[in-house]
C-alpha cells in the first residue's frame, strides 16, 4: 500500500522561557548598562528560530531572562514527514556582534505523530515545558564544548526552559502553494 501525502500547516506555539543565562558577561555590559541607564535592563535579548524543511521563521527579541512572547509561527509541510524533525533555536540578539545560540534542540516529528491513516494523528507536542541544555559560557577556559549550543553534541550546562506547543492541522492543497511562513503575535 503506497503512503499518501498531504499538505499540513505546522503550528508553533512560543510563549515564554525563564532562568536564561545572561549572554553579555564581558566588558559591553557594563558600557551597554551605562549607556543605557535602565536598571531593568538585563544583558540578553532572547528570540526564537525554527528551521523545518528548509525554511526558517523567528520570533521577534524580547529583552529579559524570562522573556513572554506569545507568538504562532505557520510552517507548510507534507504528512507523513519528508523531513523528519524540527530544529528550535533559542539565541542572544546582538546589536554589535553576531547573535549566540543560547541553546537548541530537534523535534522528531515521528515521535509526536502517527502516520498510520487508518489509527494515526498528526503531530502534536504540548504545551509543555522544554529543559534547555548547551555548551558552558564562553569565558570558560575549556573551548572543546563550544559547539554544544548548536546541537554538535549533548549540552552539559542547563540554560533555562522554554514553554511552547506543536499543533497541526491539514489544509487543502491551493492553500499549500500559497502559503510562506506566517506569524501571529498575541
């Protein structure tokens, strides 16, 4: 029996992290909290990107270590899967120097769905909390775990957690071609 596909609109669902490292523990801090002079102000400035199939959405930067978004991001793909997972990004926007990957991880769509048409459901995840785990800070003298944030290995340092929610939905087949990334606040 061949496997039919058929065009789904992923849903992603981001709405708040807590305990994140602050990213910024070097000499601009302390320039940055001068200029700045805002005692609320805390040095990271976090923001979601999702990459699936490849195409990539982000979320807009919020400023904080307990940052509440509150925002859908609208992926189109097939069920079942071509592209088996999600990859989620949490990073550090960086006005002066290149953004830092806090932490990220994968989502294999086959674990949270069943593609079986007779007895399956399509993916589903949450909301639930996610641990976030990546490489030690970057003053650290031991540079072999670097890569850690970036999904090159298993993450040794706990960088906070991330609330969020998968939900799927299928959508006709015009919809399909028509449809880019789309994003919803609120």
């Amino acid at each position: 029996m061949s496997r039919r596909l058929f065009p789904v609109q992923l849903k992603l669902t981001f709405f708040a992290a807590t305990e994140l490292p602050e990213m910024m523990t070097d000499f601009l801090t302390t320039v940055s909290k001068k200029i700045l002079a805002s005692d609320d102000w805390e040095p990271v400035d976090p923001y979601i990107e999702v990459t699936y199939n490849a195409i990539q959405a982000t979320t807009d930067y919020r400023n904080g270590s307990s940052p509440v978004w509150g925002e859908a991001l609208y992926l189109v793909g097939q069920f079942p899967p071509l592209v088996r997972s999600i990859k989620i990004a949490l990073k550090d926007h960086a006005a002066v120097q290149k953004d830092r990957t806090i932490s990220s991880f994968l989502i294999d769509l086959f674990s949270i769905s069943e593609s079986n048409p007779l007895a399956g459901f399509l993916p589903i995840f949450g909301p639930t909390w996610v641990f976030l785990y990546g490489s030690p800070r970057e003053y650290t003298m031991n540079k072999d775990q670097d890569g850690l944030g970036e999904r090159m290995g298993e993450g040794v340092c706990y960088k906070g957690r991330l609330l969020m929610e998968i939900d799927c939905h299928p959508i006709s087949g015009e919809n399909a071609s028509n449809m880019n990334v789309q994003k919803q606040s609120g």
